[in-house]
C-alpha cells in the first residue's frame, strides 16, 4: 500500500510541477528515494536510463561522509616543530577551504543548466529532476564542511597568533633547513628538467611505453618538489616568526618572501595569498601592535618601491660597444649635461661682469673668451659623460672612425664649419665689431662668432648668418682689422677744355677748407687729385681722400658727402660738368631723292 501511494504521489507532482523544479524529489528523503529505487524499471524507457536513474538515487540515499579528522588545536603549542606542523594543517585547511568554494560554485552553475534544461523540455525527465537532487545534497555537504573549515580555520589562526610568545625558536636549525631545502630543490629542479627533455626525445621517436614511464618519473618529482616548497613555506613562516618575536628591522622582508613563494613557486598558493597575508599581519599585531605594525609596513613598503625603482633604472636599454646602457646613466647623463649647460652659462655671466669692470678688454676679447670658455667646459661635460656610460675613453677611437664615416655621408660641412670656427677664434683675423665686407652687397659688422658661423648685422640692421668656411674658403675684406683709417675713391668729370691743374687746386682747397673733422693726414697718407683718364665727354679726375672713425663704416654715405663737396666747387667757379656727348656724321651720297610736295 505505501509503495502504491508514493508511486500515485510522484506521478501526482510530476504532472503538477510540469516543465520545473520536482520539490519532492529535490527534498526527497531516504524512504522517497527507495521507493522510486523499486519502481524505476517501470518508470524509465530504456534499460541505461533505467541504471543512470538508480546509480543516482543510491547516491541520494547515501549517508554524508564522515568529516576528515583534525589535529587537536586545544593542545598548546611549546615547540618550533610542533609550531611548523600547525601552520602546514592551516595551509592544508585553506587549500581545501579555496577548492571546496570552487566545488560549491562549481554546482551551483550546473544546478542552474540543469532549471534551464528542465524548463525547455516538454516533458520533465527523472533523470534530469535527480540531476538536480544529487547537486543540490552535493553542495549542502560541502557547505557543511565548508562552514567546519572556517571554524577550524578560526581555531587555527588564534592558535598561531597565541603561540608565538611561547615557542621557543631555533633560528640555526631553521637556516640550516632552508639551505638544506634549496640545494634539494636545485637537483630536484634540475632532474624535472632533464627528465622533460628525455621525454621529448621519446615524444620525436613516438615511443608511448618510454613516454608513460618517463611522465611518471617527472610526476614524482613534482610532487617532492612541492613537498619541498611547503617545507620551505613552513621553515619561512617559523622565521618570520622569530623575527616578530625579537621585532627584528627584518619582518617586512620575511613577510614579503613568504608571499613571493606562494605567488611565484607553491602549486596553488595563489588562491590563498590573501589570508596567510592576514595571518602574518594578526602575528604582527599581536606582538609589535597596531602603530608598530603600520610603521614597519610603510617603511618596507618603501623599501620595496625603492628596491624596485632601482632594479628597473638599472636595467639596460641597449648596448654600445659591448657597454650596456641603462636608464639610471642616462638620467645621470642627462643631469651631467645640464649642470655642465648651468656651469657654462654662470662662466660666461662671469666674464661679462669681469668685462664691465674692466673696459681694457675689448669686446672681441669677451666673445672670445666666453666661447672658449664655454666649448671647453662642454667638452669637458662630454668626457664625463662617457665615463658615466662605462664607455672606455680608449675606444674613442672607434667612435672617431664612425664619424668619419658619418662624415663621409654628409657631415663634411658640419665639420668643416667647427674647424674654420676654431681657426678664426685663434688666427683672430675676424673679430667681433670688424666691419668686412664679402661681397659688394654684403658688408656689416661682427656682432658674433660661434662654432659654427658667424653673425653680420648690415648698416640696415639686418643680421645675416655666414658659415665659418666661407670666411676660410673665400676672400673677405676686414674694413677694420688693425685700425679705422680708409682711403675713398671718388670718381668725377669735367668738360674739354677745363685747365687740369686748375681743376686739382680748387678741389684741394675745398677739401681742405670742408671742416670734415674724419679727413686724416700725414706724409705718408694725405688727400690728393690725379687726372685719370680723357674720357669720350670728359676729362676724368679722382679724389682720394683719407678717412677716419665711424664714418668710414658708412661708405655711401661718406661718398654722397665728398660729391656734394665737389660738385659744389665746380659749379661755384664756372667748371662745366659735361653731358656724355655723342657726334653724327653723316655722309654725303651721289644719287638724287625724289622729292613730292604735296597741297595741304
């Protein structure tokens, strides 16, 4: 009768909850799940449904397995052993606590493809409705266990946290195991490397029996790897320990060695970094207090972004020369460069305040001076700078043979430019304030010399840029190289017929009497007038006359001047200034013209 009521009950709820959740089965109990057990073969339309469906409803019917059994924590801990082994159950717990969350997540997104499943059918399956029963008992069990581990976890962290102060610490025997631990882990390492080769040989050769045995030596060996790795994790836990018990400057680093190692080389120790760093900041804590805490985190904290920052500054960039160049050199280059650029700069203020209170040097002297002055200090900031790459001086020679070679391609002219700048600071042939002249359209001042070129500023003051090799190269004429005395030449005509000597006394005499305070005269150097020529209209003469001062960097000027003397004097003593003058002759021809005249 019970099983005829449970069958007719089932049927009941399937065709109720059509196309959803079955809640009896889904909540079933033990007697529910025996009784569909007995009446499957019934239910189910083939023979493998029918075993799929049973298997299922003898796990439903399965009692929840016995939890594994833990260490007694209430036992206090006194020793560094029995210390180590408590925190390798807490990471053990931990691993299990992450992986049983997985677990949990895991069902939960099946539970929810199997209600999507269930609501797209037409009909509902058993098979699927116990599907779901099995993932829903699933993940209670493991949230049971789940909330065990946390409370075993719980357990275990005060446990930690209170037995610092007791156990007694043995910082030798701990340095010797880890030392010990790191060769073995080196072979070990190293016999997982070759072993991997060899399997890759047998991989190319497609020999499967060498491939299995050797995966399977490899797996071993991974496993005592990782049996080291949480040797090591513990024997590191007891010495940051110890550290924190004698509050040690070196806590932040043991902190931060036992993360790396979960980070970087522990299988899954990822997946718990987070609490074993809240662990070791409640140790932490409990010992050193909240502030101390706090303190020695910030200071390692900045120890490390130093750390860091250094290793990065330090690392090369490229390489020159066999020289690795990092980015630390090239800031200390480039910081080099502009102290040189600063002491250059103060260098040439300085020789113009000493040429203010001194005007016995010449502005020439000044530019000279501070260009020198200056180029010299670069230089000398260039050489430095090479040390502090690490480029050996000696190797300069390579680098002058590159750039004969960049010469070669191009920079002849650059070159050649710096050597003739060189030349005329030294030779001093153009000095800043001459006036020269390297064209008949192009004369000015000196106002500067550089490097590279020099600078003109014309009467119109206009600044012209000359390189420096057109001023070796060329013919330049320097107005004023030793002094400020010029001889002008100024042209002029009379008519035929004019008395010559007449003509030479009148203007001698004008000049002499023009008040022109430049005119300079001495024996060896004084005004006079010469015929120079008869010309087709008129008889050319020519004035020299001897200049000096400012007015001979104003020649257009200067010559309108002496013009306006002669043409004055001419025209004041009746002296024809002739017109050019031209005759037609015209010959005279045998051969009569024709000649009409018309009526007007």
């Amino acid at each position: 009768m019970k099983f005829l009521f449970l069958s007719s009950l089932f049927f009941a709820l399937t065709q109720l909850f059509c196309a959803d959740i079955n809640t009896t089965i889904a909540k079933g109990d033990a007697a529910l799940y025996r009784s569909l057990l007995q009446s499957i073969d019934t239910l189910s339309d083939s023979k493998s449904e029918a075993n799929l469906q049973k298997t299922l409803l003898v796990q439903l019917m399965a009692k929840p397995k016995k939890a594994l059994p833990y260490f007694d924590i209430r036992k206090k801990v006194t020793t560094q052993e029995e210390y180590r082994r408590r925190f390798e159950l807490y990471i053990k717990n931990l691993l299990l606590l992450k992986a049983l969350d997985q677990k949990i997540e895991a069902n939960k997104q099946k539970q929810q493809a199997l209600l999507q499943q269930i609501k797209s059918q037409q009909k509902p399956l058993l098979t699927t409705q116990l599907f779901y029963a099995f993932y829903l008992k699933k993940q209670k069990e493991e949230s049971t266990v789940l909330q065990n581990l946390q409370e075993e976890l719980k357990k275990l962290r005060s446990s930690l946290i209170d037995s610092v102060k007791r156990v007694v610490f043995e910082p030798d025997t701990i340095q010797k195991k880890l030392e010990a631990i790191h060769k073995q882990l080196a072979l070990v390492e190293d016999s997982i490397e070759q072993l991997k080769i060899q399997k890759e040989r047998y991989v190319l050769l497609q020999e499967e029996q060498n491939i299995a045995k050797v995966s399977k030596k490899i797996a071993i060996k991974e496993q005592k790897e990782q049996k080291l790795y949480a040797d090591k994790l513990s024997f590191l836990f007891c010495d940051f320990s110890y550290q924190v018990k004698r509050e040690s400057d070196k806590i932040m680093q043991k902190h931060k060695e036992i993360l790396t190692l979960l980070k970087e080389d522990l299988l899954d120790g990822w997946m718990i970094v987070k609490d074993v760093d809240a662990l070791l900041l409640h140790i932490e804590q409990g010992l050193l207090g909240s502030m101390e805490t706090l303190k020695e985190q910030s200071l390692q904290e900045l120890r490390s972004e130093v750390e860091t920052f250094w290793k990065v500054v330090q690392r090369p960039l490229f390489v020159i020369n066999k020289t690795p160049i990092s980015t630390l050199k090239l800031i200390l280059s480039l910081i080099i460069f502009i102290v040189g650029f600063f002491i250059g700069s103060l260098y040439k203020r300085y020789i113009e305040k000493l040429v203010s209170k001194n005007k016995s040097i010449s502005a020439g002297s000044h530019i000279l001076l501070a260009n020198m002055g200056y180029y010299t200090i670069f230089l000398i900031t260039f050489f430095i700078v090479l040390k502090v790459l690490g480029i050996d001086l000696s190797s300069i020679a390579l680098v002058a043979g590159a750039l004969s070679v960049g010469i070669g391609f191009g920079l002849q002219n650059v070159i050649s430019n710096f050597v003739s700048g060189i030349i005329l600071m030294v030779e001093r042939s153009v000095k800043i304030g001459d006036y020269i002249e390297l064209d008949n359209d192009l004369r000015g001042h000196v106002v500067d010399i550089k490097m590279r070129s020099i600078t003109v500023n014309t009467n119109s003051n206009i600044d012209i840029i000359v390189p420096n090799q057109d001023l070796i190269q060329n013919r330049v004429i320097n107005w004023t190289m030793n002094d400020k005395i010029r001889r002008f030449e100024i042209p002029f005509g009379v008519a035929y017929g004019t008395d010559p000597q007449k003509v030479i006394s009148l203007i001698l005499e004008a000049v002499q009497k023009s008040g022109f305070q430049d005119i300079y005269n001495t024996p060896e150097r004084y005004t006079r007038v010469i015929m120079r020529a008869m010309g087709n209209s008129s008889v050319d003469f020519e004035l020299f006359v001897w200049v000096k001062g400012k007015e001979i960097l104003f020649p257009k000027r200067t010559t309108s001047r002496f013009l306006i003397l002669i043409y004055n004097t001419l025209n004041e003593n009746g002296i024809e200034i002739p017109f050019p003058q031209q005759d037609l002759h015209i010959r005279s021809v045998d051969v009569s013209l024709p000649v009409t005249l018309k009526d007007s």
